[in-house]
C-alpha cells in the first residue's frame, strides 16, 4: 500500500478532523473489480460524453413552499412570506428573493414532485446522495452505499488527466458528517471527493496539495521509482482484472499531486473582479465559482456545499439571508457556463435532503408561541423540489406539481432514484449498472433506473 498524505481539512460542526489523502493500492477494489464489471465497463466506454456535474448541496433541508414551488392561494399559514414572481418562462414563478435566477429560467427545469416520505435528516441525506434507505436515520447514521459522486469517479475518473474527478467545495460534509454519505464506502475511499477549503479567504491556497513528509517532487518525478511501489500488488493481481483499476488510479494520483493542472484550476485569484463579484463574495459564491473551474479544467462531478438550513423557527431571518445568497450564486453560474460554451457539457442540481412542512409552525418549537421568534417550517420529505438544467437537460420546464397544500405529489411524483438515473444519463452511465456488496452479491446502484424523460 502507497499512501499520499495530502494534509487536514478544518473542523466541521461535528467537532471532528478529516483527513485527505490518496491512497493507491487495492483496498476496496475487490469488492467492484471483478473482471466481468470491467469488461461491462469497457464495452459500455462509448456511450459515455464528455460531460461534468456541480451539485449543489443545501445542507439542512431547503423549502419548496418558499422557493420553486410557492402557493399564493393557500391559507396564510401555508403560503408563506413572500410573493412569488413571473420569470422569463411563462407560468414558472419563483419567489420574489429570485430576481436574478427570474431572468435565467430558460436555462434550468424544476421537478416539483420529488418525495421520500421521510423528515429524518440523515435516512432523507442517505436517500438522496445515495438513493438508498437501508434503514440509515438518526439512530444509525453510519453511510450504508457509495455515494453519487463517488460511483461516478469509479466509473469515469476525470475528464482530463492530472485533475482530481471528484472534488468538493469548500468541504463535503451531510448533515455533520463528514465525507458523510458523499464517501466512496464500500468502493473504497479512493473515491472520496478531495476537498478544497474556502476558496472566499484571502490568498485561497488548497493545503491538500502539500505531500506527505520525506516526498519530494524529485522523487515523485521518477517514474519508474515510483511504479515499484506498485509491483508487489500488481503480480498478485494479473489475470483477475483489478490491475486495471490499480493503474488508472495510480496514473491519475501522480499527475493530480506533479503536475501543474490542479494547481491551476485552483486559482481562483485569476478570475475578474467583475465575475467574482457576480458569484457573491461569501463562500457560497466562491466556492459556485471554484466549481465551475473544475469543471472547466476537467473534474468529473464537484460538489458545493450550502449549510445552515434547518429554519425550525425565524424562518423569515435566515431566508432573507440565504436566499439572495443562492439566488446570486445560481444565477451566476448558469450565465457563467453559457457565456463559455460550458452549459451543454455541464450539468447543474440543486437540492437538499429533503423539504420543509408546507404549514408554517408558530415559533415556539414545543413551547409557547413565538417563544423561539418569529414562526418556521420543520421537516418535510412527502414533497421536495430539484433544479436541474445543463448537460443536455431542457430548460424552462417544470416536472410534476404538489396538491393545492404542496403537502404531496399531484402529478408526475419522481423518486431520488429518477433524479440519479437522469444524471447518469447526462454522463453516459448505465442506470442498470451493478456493483457488489461486502457479501459479493451484486447490487443494483439504482431501485428504479428510469430518468426523467421530460427533462430530455
């Protein structure tokens, strides 16, 4: 086993440290590379496109009520604040701390009949970063399936070499743990997104990229010297189809941490004032743009990291706080990608682990009125939106609708499972596609392989 200790993230709100390191050798390959998941793999290479993925990620529950799906006809408890808006599509209104994201609907859809039926943070995270149940919830919070991002760095690696495939921005954490249900689990945590930190401090440098103690780039830039950490493995392993993997992942390792390409992507000093602006000078904003250098510059599937959204209460406080953040960054990034050619190959999502109540709550969160502040909404998995667009998705469509309450599905209800499926299908991977358990059972990555075909 050859280890690149690639330094220590900061703290997150669990308390803990998390490392970051590239780890080339064998260790949880041998539950994904047989050879005939390699050969299927091989044989399926030409329906893969040259396509990237930003996931953004609303940590903590965002609501539709107050967002894509508003309810002006409800009774005030239910509708909400604020005002919904007309947008350059006819018939599809967001609110009004949309106004920006109003004038670029034409380049993204909304699915509003997403449902998981769960309010539980961690079963609602689990089922939407890895479309499982397997009774993961608060009392059993450990990752029980690779996470999306992860399958699709084992599957596809970056676009370019010398970049990482799978990276997040400014951290990957779900619900407080971190990788959290974004990590590779039983693929292995080769296929854990490397993390970049803040990219809104000032003089943003990634510290992962520093190599472990006693290597140096001389050493690293013998090839040679480097492949003999390898050769005792490998002649283990002719023959049963897991070399393969051992040496793509070893190839892309070297050219991640010598070469200048990362290095480059990273600097995110070289974009204008006038763009970095645009995005939003806050982490939200930075790290949206930093994504989609990455994307640029070759990684397959980049994650962004939007924390804080379990408004139990003040509600009013926070959106009007959150929302003009989301509503800047989003907009940005969609123009961002247009204005460069980029929004064909890239595929943008939004979305968190699952909604908010459709009645509002009265502030008190157990206890008297108001006693908490101002009224919020708790959670809420029976109904749920998405924004997709980019990467060949339509734009200016909405997918499915909620009763007059938005408690639930009317039309057209889409599981975790639809919304993975469409962006394996914007990648050109096989929904079908299987993996094996710990046990070596072959296990469908998706319950329901079907995309979203009114997004196509």
């Amino acid at each position: 086993m050859f280890r690149l200790d690639l330094g220590s993230s900061g703290r997150y709100c669990d308390g803990l440290n998390r490392r970051s390191f590239l780890q080339l050798g064998v260790a949880g390959m041998a539950a994904v590379g047989v050879p005939e998941l390699l050969r299927a793999k091989e044989a399926s290479q030409d329906a893969r496109k040259n396509t990237s993925v930003i996931l953004i990620w609303l940590d903590g529950g965002p609501g539709h009520m107050d967002m894509y799906d508003m309810k002006p006809d409800a009774p005030a408890e239910y509708r909400g604040i604020w005002r919904p808006i007309r947008t350059k599509v006819p018939g599809f209104d967001v609110t009004e701390l949309f106004p920006k994201q109003a004038q670029v609907t034409d380049k993204f859809s909304v699915v509003r009949s997403l449902y998981h039926n769960t309010g539980d943070h961690f079963a609602g995270g689990h089922r939407m970063l890895t479309t499982k149940d397997m009774g993961v919830a608060g009392a059993n919070t450990a990752q029980k399936f690779p996470g999306i991002g992860a399958i699709v760095n084992r599957e596809l690696g970056p676009r370019v070499k010398g970049m990482p495939g799978y990276t997040a921005t400014p951290h990957a954490a779900s619900i407080g743990l971190a990788p959290g249900y974004f990590g590779g689990h039983m693929i292995g945590k080769q296929h854990d997104p490397f993390v970049t930190g803040d990219p809104s401090v000032p003089n943003f440098q990634v510290r992962n990229l520093n190599l472990a103690t006693g290597l140096t780039l001389e050493k690293m830039e013998d090839r040679k010297g480097l492949l003999k950490h390898f050769d005792s493995q490998r002649a283990s392993l002719e023959g049963n189809g897991t070399a393969e993997a051992l040496d793509r992942f070893g190839q892309e390792a070297y050219e991640f941490v010598t070469g200048p390409t990362a290095r480059e992507a990273f600097n995110i000093g070289k974009e204008p004032t006038r763009l970095r602006d645009a995005y939003g000078r806050d982490s939200w904003g930075q790290s949206t743009l930093l994504a989609r250098r990455l994307v640029e510059a070759g990684s397959t599937f980049v994650t962004v990291h939007f924390g804080g959204w379990d408004h139990h209460w003040d509600l009013q406080k926070g959106y009007e706080n959150y929302l003009p953040k989301v509503d800047r960054a989003v907009s940005a990034l969609f123009t961002d990608l247009d204005d460069r050619g980029l929004l064909d190959t890239t595929l943008v999502v939004l979305c968190g682990e699952f909604s908010r109540t459709p009645k509002m709550n009265d502030g008190g969160n157990g206890g008297a009125p108001m006693s908490m502040g101002t009224p919020g909404r708790d959670h809420w998995g029976n109904s749920m939106f998405c924004l997709l667009g980019g990467g060949g998705v339509k734009g200016g469509r909405l997918v499915g609708s909620t009763d007059r309450l938005g408690a639930a599905p009317k039309s057209r209800a889409v599981t975790p499972s639809n919304i993975h499926a469409t962006i394996y299908q914007v990648l050109g991977i096989d929904p079908k596609l299987q993996l094996l358990d710990p046990s070596g059972r072959p296990t469908s990555v998706l319950d329901d392989p079907e995309p979203i075909s009114e997004l196509f």
